[in-house]
C-alpha cells in the first residue's frame, strides 16, 4: 500500500543525535535515511533533518526509534510529518519522555476503522484542516480504531 509522507525533524544542538539517522541500517524496523536541512545562511540552521518515505510499512517504527534517543535538549524536539493525504502537517513533541501528537487549532485527525487482519500496516489517519467550509468525515469511535502505532 503507498502512502508517501514527509517527515522533518527539528531539534536544538542534535547533529550527534542525528548523525546514526543519515544512513541507512537494516537493523532498524523502518527503512531510509534522513538528510540534513541546510539553511541559506550556511550553518545556521543546522537543526533539521527530513526523510520522505513511499510506503507505510517502511515507516513503521519510526517515532519509537526518535524517542529512544538521547537528545540533549529534548524539549527542542518537534517532528513533523505529513502524510499524502493529509492537508497539513501535524506535530509531535516529546512530553514525559514520548513523542505525541500535538493538536493544531482547525485541524483534527480522522481514523478509519480497524482492518479485520494484521496483514496490513496500521494506517495514521489523516489530518484534515476543519475551517475549509467543506464536509468532514465521520469519526470512527476510538474503540473501533487500529491501537498498533502507525509511525
């Protein structure tokens, strides 16, 4: 199943942190790499790295693997990811040691049901903007959605 999704990266005073991420390595459970960000100003920037993935079970794993690391300012971690069906990107933040998704005013996310089989990856949503004047779909009730992570 192809869902291509764009994921930056930005966080203070981790280039060490990061530096792993910017190869590739079978050992990891999502598979690409991320490449530095670079600004027009030369070094800058120098806090943001991006990695597009084309396929959902490629990305599987991906926020578990940022969380684990040991990043020097934690508190500066902002992941933002956009999927090819979402209108926007959303945020996740590290809050209590775990990356969540932080709520966007005028956006909310919207889940489809559970598939009947784990064959499949768990898909993320999709992240809808809510002041577009268009018709929103109905939510699918929390108990009836996929519980395995889709990043």
């Amino acid at each position: 199943m192809s869902r291509i999704a764009e994921v930056i990266v930005l966080a203070l005073d981790a280039n060490e942190v990061m530096e792993p991420l910017t190869r590739d390595d079978p050992a990891r459970s999502w598979y690409g790499h991320f490449v530095p960000v670079h600004s027009q100003w030369g070094a800058s920037f120098g806090a943001g790295w991006a990695v597009e993935f084309d396929r959902m079970r490629s990305r599987t794993g991906l926020l578990a693997c940022l969380e684990s690391l040991p990043w020097p300012r934690p508190g500066s971690v902002q992941v933002l990811i956009h999927d090819e069906e979402d209108d926007c990107f959303g945020l996740w933040m590290i809050h209590d040691g775990k990356l969540e998704e932080v709520g966007l005013p005028r956006t909310q996310r919207y889940h489809d049901p559970a598939p009947q089989s784990r064959e499949f990856p768990p898909r993320p949503g999709y992240l809808y903007r809510t002041d577009q004047g268009r018709t929103l779909p109905e939510q699918t009730p929390a108990g009836h959605r996929d519980e395995r992570p889709a990043w």
